[in-house]
C-alpha cells in the first residue's frame, strides 16, 4: 500500500457556517494511502511518519470536490434553452431531447459528455437524474463505474402528462427499478435513487410503484422536483387534492427521509417548510435554473429556520452550466435581491457545494479533506496571466481567495481533480515535486497558517 504526500493550500469547511462553524485555511500535508486521508499536519510530520512516500506540491488552492445535488444527465445537450417558464421548456426543450436517448449511441455518447463535464468542472460527487429508458440509465451506470464515479442516480419515471413515448407503467417503472438497483446499487461507489419526475407526472399508482423500489435495497435514495413554479404548483394540487401541499404528495406515499433530495421548493409555504422539515429530507437549491426559467428567488432562510437542510444542484439543462462555483455566486446573488436573504459569505458558499451535498447525499466519507476522509479533490490554478490568478496572488487573506474563486472560477481554472485518491486526466500538467509550493503561489499564505 503507497502513500502519497500532497502538500497544499488547503481551504475546506468541516464545521457548519450556518450554525458558527469556520473557513478551514490551512496550508498543510495530506497523506493519502488507498484513496483516504491517513495524516493532515505539518508537512515535516507527514514526511517523518511516512519517509517513503513522495510529496507533490499542489501549487494555487486545494480544496473538496464538489457535490451537486441535482443535475440531468440527458439534458446535457440542451443547456442555454433560455426564455421560456417550466411547462413550456419542459414541452419545447427538456423533453423531446430526454425522448432520443432510447438511442444506445446517442445515450452513450452523452454519457460520457456527461461524465466528462462533471469531472472537468471538478464535481465528484452527485446525484443524477438518469434517463426515462432504462437501457439509456444502464449506460450511465455503466459509464459513472469506468470513471471511478461517485454517483447516486436513477430511472426516471412518469405515466402522465409527459410525451406518451415518455410515459411508463408502475408495473414497469417497479420492474426496471428493481433491475437497475440489483445490478448498480452499492457496486463501488455507485447507489440507485427512485427518481419519480415530478408529482404532475405520476398516479398515485406510480408513486405507490416508486414505494415499493425504495424498499427493495437498504440505503435507496429517493429524489423529484417541489414547489419550482406557480403553474405547476396549481396543477399539482388539483391532481393531489387529498395532500396538504405539495411535498406532503411525497411525503404522504412514503417516499420521503434523510435519503431523499427535492430539487427546488422556491414557492414554499413555511407550514409546509415545517411539515417537511419533519421527515428529514433536503432541498437541493438550484439558482441559475431558478433564474434562467424565471422560477423564483429561494427562500433560504424559512428553510433553515424550519431546519430543512439545503445543498446546491446545477439542474443542468434547467441549469446553465455543471460548475458550482457558479451555483454558489448565484445562490449568494439570489440571497442579496430577496427582502429577507441571507448575508452568505465565501464560507457558506464553499459548505453549500461542498459538506452540505455530501450530508444530503449520505456520503458521509466526503465534503471536507479531515483525515479519515476519502480523497476526492481539486486544484484550483488559473492560468498565470488570468485576472483570477492576479487576485489569488494578491488576496490579503483565505477568506477573500475564496470568494474570488466563486465570483470568477469557471472549470478552467481546475488543473487537477482526484477522486479517491487517484488523478483523472487534465488540460495542464498535473502537479509534480519539481512543481511551485503552494506558499509560492498564493499571496495570503502567512495570513492564514
Ligand atoms: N420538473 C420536472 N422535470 C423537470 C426538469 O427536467 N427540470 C426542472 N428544472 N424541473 C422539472
Ligand atoms: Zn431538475
């Protein structure tokens, strides 16, 4: 078994910054034998514990990969279809796309497209809606498994008010389930999530079928779309007269606890908030979609205060890009033009895309680079000559770093990702012994050690 030692600028938030906790700034070692953090301190401890392990110098920043709560992958090819409110780009944009992966080589080649632009943007870890064919979902599993891939993800299934070729029976939607959990969930790093569309495409007979898949394997996830737009909320209270609001559809056919994630819920009434908060589920906030199909700003702060926990999703294609570094400026945005927003800080920002998905997810074993940890991580340097690596140099502290890799980080400025331990291919060259010290990249390093 090989150690390797990563001496870097490391920036991580094991605490919640909602409730006190801190930005981690440290520059320090991390030792990492299998994939996991075995030792994090001072780099002449690290070298004295482990005298045979070499050392790589991560020049720029080191921080978490990141976790999107929320993201489609069939919807890759269609993101920036903007101008249009939920139902219409559902009907015009989202759907017909979601309809042509019936096509193994279509589905296929967007897998990887997928995958690759996940990875790229330096996100580890996520939970995926898959595809309405379940032979199109094999593929992402299949393809999420090449990759090394930490991803939950599952069938999506509707039998109403979608295209008819979109449309399944709870017969089926139970069988195909059942199929994809026995063959993916808990095989390496990957997990199965029943994945109703949303409660307008489902019977009551449907989501009774999604029931009975979450029981099918212990640790199944569920997740859907809530409370995303007002036209859709009128209809869905018209289908499910009988519920008290809309999450309590979920809520009511036993499909929400700790493992499930709804996408959305910016038209939340707070008893609601309350009502969910009870099962344990989270709200994966998706703020570029929320702007770019002109949803709805999201209230934060009812969901805190109701104690429903909340992570970040891209909701690629409602979404309009797989970085969450722009998730966190837009969610920090959407805070700022809300009466009652929250003040978020570079600290929330990096939580939200980070330990907070990694909770709402149960991947307990990521989120933060602790010792004991998997190592699943990125680099961020931006090329030499970029406004983002002149700020970097000249930040007075951690703090402000960090906050200038939200205003302005895109994917490009990730030179490496790890996941468990081991590096995927990049644009630039990796990080090499022979390579600059983080001290000699970043300007802010005595303020912060
Ligand atoms: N509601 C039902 N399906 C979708 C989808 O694909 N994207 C978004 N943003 N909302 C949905
Ligand atoms: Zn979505």
């Amino acid at each position: 078994m090989t150690t390797t030692i990563f001496h870097a600028q490391v920036l991580d938030t094991p605490e919640d910054p909602f409730i006190g906790g801190e930005l981690r700034a440290e520059e320090c070692a991390l030792a990492v034998c299998e994939g996991i953090i075995t030792f994090r301190g001072p780099l002449a401890q690290a070298r004295q514990m482990f005298p045979d392990a070499p050392v790589q110098h991560v020049p720029g920043l080191l921080l978490p990969g990141l976790v999107d709560t929320h993201v489609h992958f069939p919807q890759l090819r269609i993101i920036g279809g903007l101008g249009m409110p939920l139902l219409d780009w559902l009907e015009q944009c989202a759907l017909p796309e979601e309809a042509r992966m019936g096509e193994p080589a279509y589905a296929a080649a967007v897998a990887e497209e997928f995958l690759g632009g996940l990875i790229q943007a330096g996100t580890t870890t996520a939970l995926v809606f898959g595809a309405h064919d379940a032979g199109a979902t094999d593929t992402l599993f299949r393809a999420a498994q090449a990759h090394g891939y930490r991803m939950t993800a599952g069938l999506v299934v509707g039998d109403i008010n979608l295209r008819p070729d979109l449309h399944t029976t709870p017969e089926r939607a139970r069988a195909e389930a059942a199929e994809l959990i026995h063959r993916w969930h808990g095989h390496g790093k990957l997990r199965y999530a029943v994945t109703p569309r949303f409660a307008l495409s489902s019977t009551p007979e449907l989501l009774e079928a999604c029931q009975d898949s979450l029981h099918e394997a212990p640790g199944v996830m569920m997740t859907s779309h809530v409370n995303e737009n007002l036209a859709e909320t009128e209809a869905v209270a018209e289908l499910f007269p009988r519920s008290q609001g809309y999450s309590d559809v979920y809520s009511d056919f036993g499909l929400l606890s700790e493992r499930a994630v709804l996408a959305h819920n910016v038209h939340a009434p707070v008893p609601e908030l309350q009502r969910l908060a009870g099962t344990g589920a989270a709200v994966a906030h998706c703020p570029s979609s929320n702007s770019a199909l002109g949803s709805a700003l999201f209230p934060m702060r009812d969901h805190l205060q109701a104690g429903v926990p909340v992570a970040l999703g891209s909701d690629v294609g409602g979404g309009t890009g797989l970085s969450l570094f722009k998730e966190g400026l837009q969610a920090y945005y959407h805070q700022q033009l809300r009466p009652d927003g929250l003040p978020l800080g570079p600290e929330h920002l990096l939580y939200l895309a980070t330990t907070a998905g990694a909770q709402a997810l149960d991947r307990p074993e990521v989120g933060h680079l602790s010792e004991g940890m998997a190592f699943d991580a990125i680099a961020l340097e931006p090329e030499a000559h970029s406004p983002l690596a002149a700020i970097l140099r000249h930040a007075p502290d951690a703090s402000r770093a960090l906050a200038a890799v939200f205003a302005t980080g895109t994917s490009a400025d990730i030179s490496t990702v790890w996941m468990h331990g081991e590096p995927t291919p990049s644009r630039r060259p990796q990080p090499t012994s022979s390579g600059r010290t983080p001290s000699e990249s970043t300007a802010f390093d005595d303020a912060v050690q």
